[in-house]
C-alpha cells in the first residue's frame, strides 16, 4: 500500500486521522510503540490478532510515515519497529483516547447500578 497523496486525504481533519490510524489496530500498535522500540513478536503479544492482520497494518504505518522498520542482517531475521517524529505526535491523542475510554467505563458502571 503506498501513502495517501494530498488528493486522496479527506476534507475534514478528523476523517483524515482516522484514515491514518482508524483501526483498533493501529491505535493499539501505536500506544505500545509509545513506550519505545519493539519488535514483531513483542507486538505479537500485546496486540492480539493475527500475523496477517498485524503485518498488513505495520506496512500501511509505515508506509504513511507513522512508524519506522528497521531490519538487522542476521538469521534468523530480527525486525524492530519505532515510531518516527511525526507517530510520536500521537501521544496526546492516544492519551485523551485513553481517557476518554476510562470515563465511559466509569459511566457505565454506574449505569450497571441502577
């Protein structure tokens, strides 16, 4: 998958961040590789999906600039992932993300209550 060209991004702002990290995948990637570099397996582990899946959502960070491969020469392979300058920008996203997520579980708890 090759990166959005100014045409294909969508008008409105909201729209065009959930283009770039709008599945619970890549929120999810992103959020761990906010605590540093890690590689597939690590990844594999906390992001509980498929290797497809993981793998196809990897190349399409990457290929929009959020996140950086790099692959070291040995055998077997070792692939690390990172977040480049501009991925890291997403903390405070995530972070709202988070709390807004810890609100509504409180909310609906209390709504389990009544």
């Amino acid at each position: 998958m090759k990166k959005l060209t100014p045409k294909e991004l969508l008008p409105c702002s909201v729209a065009v961040t959930l283009q770039i990290i709008g599945t619970r995948w890549k929120v999810l990637i992103v959020r761990e590789l906010l605590n540093g570099t890690k590689r597939f397996s690590e990844l594999k582990r906390v992001v509980v999906c498929s290797q497809k899946v993981l793998t196809s959502n990897l190349r399409e960070l990457e290929n929009d600039g959020i996140i950086s491969r790099k692959i070291y020469p040995v055998i077997p392979p070792k692939v690390e992932y990172s977040l480049t300058k501009i991925g890291t920008t997403l903390k405070p996203v995530i972070e709202e993300l988070s709390k807004w997520g810890d609100y509504y579980k409180e909310l609906e708890k209390g709504n389990d209550a009544k």
